[in-house]
C-alpha cells in the first residue's frame, strides 16, 4: 500500500512551471571554423518557460537569439587566410527541449540543492548571413555566392537539434541558477553562406549589370590573390554547420498545486 502511495504522490509533488531569462555567449563551427569546437564570438540572450513533470523530467519551450561570426583574416592557418572570406549572422532559435536530472530535483522543497543535467530537443533556427566588403555590409544570399539562382535563394531558416549539459542549483527557495552549455546541429550548410564550390562565370553572369555581376564575382572570391578556382570547394566537405549557446538562466518556480508535499 505505501509503495502505491508513493507512486501516486511523486509526480503531484513536483509538478511545477517555471520561468525564466538566459544570458550568456553564442559560437559557431562550420566551413570557416572546423576545428575550435569552442571558440564563443558574441552575446547570446533568451527566455523559458518549462514543466516540470517530477523531480527528474521536465518539458522547456526555449528562445534564444545570439550572433555568429568568423573571419578567415584572423585564421591560424594560411589557406583560410588566403581564401579572406568572413562572415556574421544574427540566430533566432525556438525550440522545445526535455531535460533530465541525475538526482531529485524540486526547488525549495527536495533535499538535494543541485543536480546535473542532460537536455536535447528540436528546434527551427533562422539565420542572415552578412559580409564585409570594402567598409560596406551586404546581405549575402541575394548574391549567390556559388552561383545560385537569384530567384530561389536557400532558406534563411532551418530545422535545429539542441543537446548538451548544465548544473542546477537552488538558490533561494523557488529560484534556481542554471550553467548549461549545448551544441545545435543545423539542417543546413549555409550559415555562413559557404557550402559548396566556388560558381562558374555562366551562373554569374546575366544576373544584372556589369557592375552587380563584378560584385557577386568579388563576394564569391575576396581571396587575396584571387585563387578561387571555379568549380572547386569553397569550405569544408560537412553538410551541416553547428553553432552553440553556452551561459546562464535564473529561474522561478510556480507549483501547480501550491507548493508540494513531498520532498526526497
């Protein structure tokens, strides 16, 4: 009898919504950025609000806005800094994420002050890419800078898939302080704009005027020695470009059913 109590008394003990504002630092990896998984470039900020099905399970409907950026000029290595490519995209993100607590975890009310989590979901991101050329800022996919048809530019959104890791702690009854840190892979290659190959001169031109077509030609090839060969790649070989969200969210506990009974 007290096992089949005990079943029935712990999800009506923590249920709960919380809500709450994240503020911390966005980063990139993708055709300008291969290898430093962890390189953070600019502010990243957001809101929550999550249910809390027991102190273990919980469902969070996320936003998050940051920026991305890189720069071949500023690369370690000399092929990325001939190739002289840059670029920076403002990220919206919706997503809806479920997090797992390794120990019970009910603000105010359980033993345990902390606990480790794992959280992923899915996601839709939406995405600008943007240059700097010659002290002047253009939006990058009305050029086709691999030789796109103007009139179907790739989509400046995308499906996202947000995983990763953080720590919670109860700070002051119904007020947790939450680190997390979580990667998101992008349904696209374009990000930054860079997918695949350098375009061929008969996809750039007829696109406009002289002058237009010269600035396609430039914003698909700023290398210094003018060494992107037509047809040949432009980035790396991945599909898919990732980026991440790493900071801090403050939290607030609103209990369904005033507050919970049980604690454990």
């Amino acid at each position: 009898m007290s096992i089949i109590l005990l079943f029935y008394s712990r999800p009506a003990a923590a249920q709960s919504w919380d809500i709450g504002g994240f503020v911390g630092a966005s980063g990139y990896m993708g055709d300008l950025n291969p290898v430093k998984v962890y390189k953070l470039t600019n502010l990243a900020f957001g809101g929550q609000i999550k249910r809390s099905f027991d102190p273990y399970w919980s469902l969070k409907l996320a936003f998050t806005h940051g920026e991305i950026q890189a720069n071949d000029a500023r690369s370690e290595n000399a092929h990325s800094r001939e190739r002289n490519i840059n670029f920076f995209t403002p990220l919206t993100e919706v997503s809806l994420q479920t997090e797992f607590n390794f120990f019970s975890y009910v603000p105010s009310q359980s033993k345990k002050l902390y606990t480790p989590f794992l959280f992923a979901g899915i996601g839709l991101v939406g995405f600008n890419p943007q240059a700097r050329y010659n002290g002047e800022v253009y939006e990058l996919r009305q050029y086709g800078t691999e030789g796109q048809n103007l009139s179907v530019p790739y989509r400046n959104y995308a499906i996202t898939v947000p995983f990763g890791a953080g720590f919670k702690y109860n700070i002051s009854g119904k007020w947790s302080l939450i680190a997390e840190a979580g990667y998101r892979t992008a349904f696209t290659d374009y990000l930054d704009d860079v997918s695949q190959r350098y375009p061929y001169e008969d996809n750039l031109q007829g696109s406009g005027d002289a002058a237009f077509v010269e600035l396609r030609r430039q914003l698909a090839d700023p290398s210094l020695s003018n060494t992107g060969v037509e047809g040949t790649q432009r980035g790396d070989y991945r599909k898919r470009d990732t980026y991440m969200f790493v900071g801090l969210s403050l939290t607030f506990s609103i209990f369904k059913n005033g507050c919970p009974v049980v604690a454990y």
